[in-house]
C-alpha cells in the first residue's frame, strides 16, 4: 500500500505547487495538513515515513487513541472537529492546533485546560451557512470571538477556518473567509492563518489565500466505514 500512498500524496503535493504557482503565491507558504480520521494509526506511521508533519483528526476519542499510539513520530496533531467543551482537557493534551474554536465557552474551557502547559495554537472556525445548526461561528460574531481568544492567557490566536458549504461555488465561500480572516487580523494582526481547502476544492482555496489544507481523501484513499 505505500506505493500508491507515495503516489497520492506526490501527485496531491503536484497540485499544491501549481496552484500555488498560478496564484503568484508559493507553496512554501502553504502547510498541507493531511486529514486521517477513520484511518488506523498504521497509515499515520506510513505518512511520516513518506515526510508528512501535520495530521489532521475532527473526533477527540480517535484523537486521543491515535497520538498515543504514534507517540514519537514526530508529527503535529491538528484537532478539525466539532469540540465538546468537557473534552477540552483531552484534546489539549493531544493536539497542536485547534481549529474548530466557535464560541465563548470553549475559549474558556480550552484555556482552562491548560494551566501550566504551553500556549495552544487555535483558529476561530467560521460558518459560511445560513444553517446555524453547522460548525463555526456566524460572521458577524468572530470580532468578540477574537478578542475572547486574546485577551486569554494559554491561547494563540492564529488565523481563521472553514469548510466550504454544499452547493456554492467555493471560490466565493472562500472569499468571504478572506474577509473574516482581516476581520481576525484586525484583532490580532498577525493572525494570518486561513485554514481552508479539502480534497474537492483545495486549489480554490490557494487562490483565495489558504495557508493550511485539510486534505483527506485524495492522498488517503476512501475512508473506511466509521468506527
Ligand atoms: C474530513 C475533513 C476534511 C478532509 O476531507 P476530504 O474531503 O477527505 O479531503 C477536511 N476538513 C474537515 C473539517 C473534515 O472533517
């Protein structure tokens, strides 16, 4: 299985550059986050032999699982998931990144997690939807957001995310992030992540000024049946 994993992820990492290159941007700009839920930790051990620094995991048990299980490869756990402030003290021990922070209460329950550990790196996770019923926050409440992450102690304030929604276009789901994402640099100004980009939609996203991809199955494969 690892040939074509290598290949996968070869030809994944092809598309970055070009995409990148076509944008007038440089790859060397863009981390490329390699999203492995439902995977068996097995596939995270090949993806670090292949180089892969950064994965990506969206449920805290298969978080927590998985980390320890592949406790010194070296690679940054990004936790994408929708988070459940009881988890918080679990989810700050594993990941590096939280990129899912969409309200109050989990500001104050991921800072609180962590009294005496390093500062954790988080993004406002922003929801492009009319539905409030999905992740992130609306629009027009990440400024407070922002401010509640930064006026915390143990929390960095890094950038923005999202997912692009079903039936638009995501080059304009994306260019609206970019708005949100100055409204975040004008709070924290060098806030100046934009975590954005899957498997159907990751070149968009470089145009619109992602700097963090959440690709999953175009360098994975399918995902096996959820657990
Ligand atoms: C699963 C997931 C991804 C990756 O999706 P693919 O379409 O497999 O690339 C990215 N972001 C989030 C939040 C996810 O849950």
């Amino acid at each position: 299985m690892t040939q074509p994993l290598a290949d996968r992820l070869a030809s994944v990492d092809a598309r970055i550059d070009d995409a990148a290159r076509a944008a007038g941007r440089s790859s060397a700009d863009i981390t490329r986050i390699v999203v492995t839920k439902f995977h068996p930790a097995s596939l995270i051990r090949d993806l670090a032999e292949l180089g892969v620094r950064d994965v990506g995991e969206n449920r805290q048990q298969e978080l927590t699982a998985k980390s320890a299980e592949c406790d010194g490869l070296g690679v940054r756990w990004h936790f994408i998931g929708q988070a459940q402030t009881k988890k918080a003290r679990a989810i700050r021990r594993a990941a590096s990144v939280v990129h899912s922070v969409d309200r109050e209460r989990l500001v104050d329950a991921l800072d609180a997690a962590g009294e005496g550990q390093d500062p954790l790196d988080v993004l406002v996770q922003v929801n492009l939807t009319d539905d409030e019923g999905r992740g992130g926050a609306a629009p027009d409440g990440i400024e407070s957001l922002a401010e509640r992450i930064a006026g915390s102690a143990g929390l960095v304030l890094r950038g923005v995310m999202a997912v692009a929604p079903l039936g638009e276009e995501p080059g304009a789901a994306f260019a609206r992030l970019a708005d949100c994402a100055g409204t975040v640099r004008s709070v924290v100004p060098d806030a100046t992540w934009i975590s954005a980009g899957m498997t159907g939609d990751f070149e968009e996203a470089i145009a619109h000024g992602a700097t963090h991809l959440r690709i999953g199955a175009a360098i994975t494969g399918p995902r096996p049946p959820r657990a």
